[in-house]
C-alpha cells in the first residue's frame, strides 16, 4: 500500500491509464514537438494538481499514466490534458497544422482504465516499452 497518496482531507491511490490519439492518426508527434508535448503535459499537470507518473508519445498517439485527487473527474483530466496541449502545441509548432484538415490535433476519441496498486508497475512497464515494440 505505498502507493496511497496522502492529502490534507483524503488518501487515495487513483491512477488513470490514458490513451488518444493523433486526428487522422498523422503522425506529427516527432522530434521537437515530441519533446514540447511532453513538457507541455507536465506543465499542465502540475499546474492543475494532478500527477504524470509515466509518459510516451508515439508519432500518431501517446500513453500517459495519471494519478489524481478523488475531486478531479476523469473527464476533467483528459480534457485539460488534450486542450491546453494542443492549443500550446500549435502555437509553439505551427506547422502541424499543414498536415491536419479541421485545425483540430487530438481524435476525439480517448482510452481510459482505472488503475490500482496491483497493476501499476505492469502498466508503467507497457508503457515504457512502447518505443520498443
């Protein structure tokens, strides 16, 4: 039970395996905007209180592992995490718009499972063997 998270009113240990991807799955997310999402994202994260505990971006998606507050709604986390990223990447890197019709970056779809302290590691695990596959 390491994994419990301990707040002023709460403990918990709510993590989130987190899945979308690229519109039309064009795979932009190489290189330098590889590098600028995943700072993007943890800026974010901080900044809105929850905690990115495993990253990787393929070029057309990217996984993310996220351990919240019981307060923040699952939907409030991916929405924050894919609009606030994809208005600071097109700033940051306009020209992935060129490769996007609809001016949008994210599929509107996403892939979400709860997580708990059995299956963290194995979790963590896949994702960091993503490039690898």
């Amino acid at each position: 039970m390491n994994n419990l998270v301990h707040d002023r009113t709460v403990v918990y240990n709510i993590g989130y395996h987190i899945v979308w991807s690229v519109k039309y799955r064009r795979k932009v997310l190489i290189d330098k905007v590889e590098q600028s999402l995943k700072e993007i994202l943890l800026e974010t994260s901080v900044a809105k209180g929850f905690i990115i505990k495993e990253i990787e971006i393929m070029p057309d998606h990217l996984h993310i592992f996220v351990v919240a507050k019981p307060k923040f709604s699952l939907t409030y986390i991916y929405k924050i995490l894919k609009g606030i990223s994809s208005r600071k990447l097109f700033l940051k890197h306009p020209e992935i718009r060129e490769l996007l019709w609809g001016k949008h970056l994210w599929n509107p779809s996403t892939y979400v499972e709860t997580i708990g302290h059995i299956s963290e590691d194995t979790v963590i695990r896949y994702i960091v063997d993503q490039k690898t596959k």
